[in-house]
C-alpha cells in the first residue's frame, strides 16, 4: 500500500484555519465584544429617554433634552441631547424627543 500524501495546497489550509481559531479562542477568553459600543449607546438612550419623559413629562414642564443629564459614560456625552446629535443621527430637539417617543 501507497503512503498518504497531502498536498502542500492542504496543509497551508489547515494551518491558516488553526490560526483563525485560535485567534477566536484568545478572543473570546479576554472578552472582545464588537457590540458593546452599540449596547451601551442604547442603555444612554433609554436612561436619558426615561428620565425625560417619566420626570418631566416629555418636556410639558420646560424641560428639554439638552438639560436631561446623563451619567457618565465613554463617549464623553452628558446630555440627551449630545447623545442624539452626536451618535443618533438626530439633528433637532424635536427629533431628540420623537427618538424618546415623545410627540
């Protein structure tokens, strides 16, 4: 019986594969999470969102959402309406509002 051969074609395959998976593993054990950053916008979002309008009524008292205060956070934003217009593509008050649900 004839020995096995691999080509040289294989084993380059193989061995860039156990690199890819390895690289997932090492991933995985230091907690990379691509979706973080979109999480954490989304819990600013409802936070401030909730707090505008629970607390002042969607801004029936006066208030508006550049004066709704955010805690602090990575992205460096403290107020509502930072947040819409920096990282939700909002560009108005009234937008920032309609975002919380407020008409």
């Amino acid at each position: 019986m004839k020995g096995i051969e691999l080509p040289i074609n294989v084993l380059v395959i193989v061995a860039i594969a156990v690199i890819v998976l390895l690289g997932l593993v090492v991933l995985y054990f230091i907690g990379f999470n691509p979706f973080s950053g979109s999480v954490s916008l989304n819990s600013l979002k409802n936070t401030g969102c909730s707090n505008f309008s629970l607390n002042y009524g969607c801004g029936s008292r006066g208030a508006t959402t550049s004066s709704i205060s955010l805690p602090a956070n990575s992205y460096g934003v403290t107020t509502l309406y930072a947040l819409c217009t920096g990282y939700l593509n909002v560009s108005t008050e009234a937008q920032c509002r309609q975002l919380c649900g407020c008409s």
